[in-house]
C-alpha cells in the first residue's frame, strides 16, 4: 500500500493466538495508530511512524507492509482459471503493488540509514532492481481453499500471476521481495516483510525460555510504576525479567531459582542485555522466598506445566505452599501475574476461593474468625487471558494484593 496523502502507512503484524488484545494496545498506545483492526493472528493499523518505532511492539510477531486486505475468494478447482481468479482478485493492479514496492524500498532505505553521499551508487543499483525486483511466494491457506489446493501449488501458481502480469522475477533462494499470502474462508491478506527477522526473535537474549512475547505481556500486565520491585520466585532463563527491565528503566529485578544450571543460563542472558546492575540472581527455592513480608512490588512467574517441580516435589501439591509464599512477599496493592496450564488455573481458582469462603466463615457467637488457612483471601482476581504455547495453551492470571495479610502484619 502507498503512503496516504497525509504519509501514513498501512501495516499489519502477525501475533500468537491470544496475544491479539496485547499487540492492538501497544499499537495505539505507542504508535497512536488509526484504522486498528484485527483478525484472529493479525493486527491491522495506520501509523505516520518510523521504522524504529515499530520494532518497538514487543507482542508482535512479524511485521509487514499490507499490500492487500480483500474479502475472502473462492477458487476454481482447475488451475487455469485459478490463475485468472488470482490475477483479478489477489494481485489485483500493478500501480498498487508498484506504489507498495515504492514505499517498502523507502522503509528499508529508513531502516538501513540510507542517507549519506556514500549510499547515493547503492541506491541508485537498488532503484534500478525494484524496477524488476526478484521475489518468491509464502502462502498459508485454510478452508474451502485448502481442500482443493496446498500451499505448494499456491505459490506456484500466485507466483506465476505476479510474473506475468508485474514482470518481476522469481528467486526462491534469496529474494530481493518476498510476498506474503494468507487465505482463508474469511480474509485474504497480502504483504511484504520489513524485516528478515521476526520482531519475537529478541538481541538481547543468549538463551531462549518462555516465549519472548509471552514474556512481555507478563511483564506489561504486572502495572510496573518507577522504582518498582519485581521478583520472579521461578526465574529459569530469567526472559520473563528481561522484558520487564524493557518497560521499567528504574526498576528493580530479583530473579530466584533452584536449579543452578538455569541460573547461569540466566546470568548469561542478564550479561549479553547488560542488566547486571539492575537484576540480582539467587538460588532459592521457590517454597521458601528469602525475603521479607510485603517487600516487593509485583510478583511474576511461569509456574512449571510438568508433574514435578526440579526438587521433586509434585506441583498439584507444591502449589498451595508456593501461591502463599508469593501472596507473603507481596505487597498490599501489588500484582501478582502467574502463567498456568488449564489444570493449574482451575486448582488456583479453586484454591483462592475455597480459602476466601474458610476466612468468612463466622465463629459460634457470628462474628468472623479471620482464620485462612493459608491466606489467599487477599488475592483478586483482575483478569485472565488464554495463550497458545505452540504445543498446548496456558492462561495467565493476574491479580491484586487487596489487603495484608496475617503473615505481613505481624
């Protein structure tokens, strides 16, 4: 899509199942984005902003220019005529994707810092080659489509449309262009990739846990203000603390782990970001938090989905224990921010309000006793977002500290 009038651009980027809610945020929060819209995968928005702006959207999974956003086509089981179909309806007019190819080569020159006389024999090599520049097809299809057609052929085929009526030409090595394609029984999407890398795929991290997108929206649901004191009591790798660093520069970060091995993993990742300063490693068990009542500010942590926790202990059993350890450090009006598999946010739910109904229970005489068992009638529930880990969904849960409890007034 060409600049409008006004030099904005159409963008969309593609999210995790779940993350959809995060990424339309960011975009109007830190691009004051227009024309924001969504399908499940992909965000739709306007914005007048620069490239480096856009790698800034942490929920994003890839980023790209729209080329085309149409309704949905139906394709005719015989090739030939699918070509046809495609010329009309996908590709559509070659002013469109001349004004598209246009604008990305801008983008790209932007993103490069094309700016200085240096560049001028460079640019002009890369004007000549967008005349006819080299490409190749990536098309995903779901539906009706998918039944007669995989995308192979699709590639092939809209591939072979975009050669003949454009001109470019195909390299499915290394491309100048690659064209973006999703069809389905409810959208049809075209786009070009700003970038080679996925804006998920984070510079800052030596080792790899939880999904840096994951990670992140963890991390924005924890509300940080200035100064704030984060503890993540199952740190792993430490990625969800790193993200958490990205939207609190003043911040203060405890990262605590049993497990020697992944503490090192995560003092690595804390050096290649270098966050040293701002983020203090301990071993620790999670069951056992060496820090004081009602001492930090936000609690966030990926409660591991297996059986057994790495000392051994069954996680069904743990969790109690664990929950009322994170609840104790806490303080009153702090979030705590939890990743969960579907089996763990039902025994949590149920954990909380079968302690919050033991606490309002009234003594012989009618008055409340005040007893809890462990506590947990201080934890509200603020929200719930299911997420897709790839091989199996996780919900986070996010709740606020609405009072002290015993532990914390003593």
């Amino acid at each position: 899509m060409m600049r409008d009038g006004d030099g904005s651009v159409r963008f969309y980027c593609t999210a995790g199942a779940g993350m959809e809610a995060f990424l339309l945020d960011e975009v109007k929060h830190k691009l004051n984005a227009t024309e924001v819209e969504s399908i499940p995968g992909r965000v739709f928005f306007r914005c007048h902003s620069n490239v480096h702006d856009l790698m800034r959207l942490k929920s994003a999974e890839r980023l790209f220019l729209l080329l085309r956003k149409a309704p949905p086509t139906s394709l005719p089981t015989n090739p030939a005529k699918a070509a046809s179909v495609i010329q009309q309806r996908i590709v559509g007019s070659p002013d469109v994707w001349n004004g598209a190819l246009s604008t990305w080569s801008s983008l790209q020159a932007e993103l490069n810092g094309s700016g200085g006389r240096g560049q001028k024999r460079k640019r002009e090599e890369e004007e000549d080659g967008l005349k006819r520049p080299t490409f190749r097809v990536s098309c995903r299809c779901s539906g009706a489509i998918a039944r007669s057609y995989n995308s192979q052929n699709l590639n092939r085929i809209i591939g072979m449309t975009i050669n003949r009526q454009l001109g470019w030409k195909a390299d499915l090595r290394d491309p100048l262009v690659e064209v973006n394609v999703y069809l389905s029984d409810d959208h049809c999407v075209l786009g070009i990739p700003l970038l080679r890398q996925p804006l998920a795929s984070r510079t800052y991290l030596k080792h790899t846990g939880l999904r840096s997108t994951i990670s992140w929206a963890m991390a924005s649901l924890c509300n940080l203000q200035e100064a704030s004191v984060v503890l993540d009591p199952m740190c792993g790798v430490g990625t969800i603390l790193l993200e958490a660093v990205q939207e609190c520069p003043n911040g203060v970060f405890i990262g605590m782990d049993s497990e020697e091995a992944q503490l090192h993993k995560a003092v690595e990742n804390v050096q290649a970001a270098g966050q040293e300063e701002r983020v203090l490693l301990i071993q620790s068990s999670c069951m056992a938090t060496p820090l004081p009542a009602a001492s930090v500010d936000a609690v966030v942590c990926d409660v591991p989905f297996g059986r057994k926790f790495s000392c051994g202990v069954d996680v069904t059993t743990a969790l109690p224990h664990v929950l009322a350890e994170m609840e104790r450090v806490l303080r009153e009006g702090g979030n705590l921010v939890l990743l969960l598999s579907l089996q763990l946010s039902a025994l949590i739910k149920k954990l909380i309000r079968s302690d919050a109904h033991h606490a309002s229970e009234p003594d012989a005489d009618g008055r409340q006793t005040g007893k809890s068992r462990l506590g947990f009638n201080s934890l509200l529930l603020q929200s719930t977002h299911r997420v897709s880990l790839g091989s199996t969904d996780a919900l986070i849960h996010t709740y606020t500290k609405t009072h002290a409890t015993r532990d914390a007034q003593l």
